[in-house]
C-alpha cells in the first residue's frame, strides 16, 4: 500500500514539477529548445522540444536501476511515477492536443476539448514571454465551459 501512495504522490507531483519546468526552463533559460515547438509546424517528425522527453525520463531510469538494486525500494516507485506522468504527458499533449497521431480527433469529452483550449491559449504567445496555461493534466476550470 505504501508504495502505491509513493507511486501515486510522485504523479500528482510530476504535475508541479511539468509546470514549474514549463514556465521557468522551457520558457526560461531552455527556450532554444522549446522554441521550435511553439512555431508553425512542418513535416518534421521530431522536434528540438522532444529533448524534454529525454531530460524527464533519465531521473525516472536512474530511480528504477537504484530502486531495483535496493530490492524494488522506493525509489523504484518513485521512478515509476515519473514514468506514468511521462506516458500521461504523452498522450494527452502530443496526440490529444497536437494530433500527431489522429487519435481522438473529434472528440466531444469536456475535459479532452478544455485541455485542447487551454493549450492553445497557452500557444497563443509565439516567443516565450507573456506565457498562460503552463501546466498539463489540471487546467483552470475556465477552459472547461462550452
């Protein structure tokens, strides 16, 4: 039990962690490579924010090998945690909301159509100033009205 409330915690957390992220490092000191993600879209495949990708997921490999070194310790859920949010993260921001899959294209579901709004307000702001909307999962609920 305990180590499902860490698994848990962790992806609650991740949320806090993906805004702060957002808002100070990829619309901060990080721009050059989040840059790309907020311009027009090309034929490209990958795009140079994709590296976040990689960034969120070495402390969540680092914890698995240390926690399964540890026998499956904590720091193994921990690590599955950020894994979780990642699977999260990807799902809902890069097929849901930029479709780069067309999955879920036409949805009607409330929360899915709130989360398209809010990220497109979020796009709204081309450079990386003046940015709303950092975070992913919650969104203001203002974004959720039809």
């Amino acid at each position: 039990m305990m180590f499902f409330l860490i698994f848990i915690v962790t992806f609650l957390i991740m949320e806090c962690v993906t805004w702060c992220t957002h808002k100070y490092l990829m619309h901060g000191l990080m721009w050059y490579f989040h840059l790309d993600h907020h311009q027009p879209k090309y034929a490209a495949v990958f795009e140079r924010n994709d590296v976040f990708f990689v960034i969120f997921a070495t402390p969540s490999i680092l914890l698995f090998y240390f926690g399964s070194e540890a026998g499956f310790d904590y720091k193994f859920y921990i690590g599955l945690g950020i894994l979780a949010y990642g699977l999260a993260y990807f799902f809902v921001h890069d097929i849901i909301i930029h479709q780069r899959f067309k999955w879920f294209k036409n949805t009607k579901n409330k929360y899915l159509i709130g989360l398209r709004k809010a990220h497109k307000m979020h796009h709204k702001h081309l450079g990386k100033e003046d940015g709303e909307c950092f975070g992913m999962l919650f969104v203001p609920f203002k974004y959720f009205k039809i």
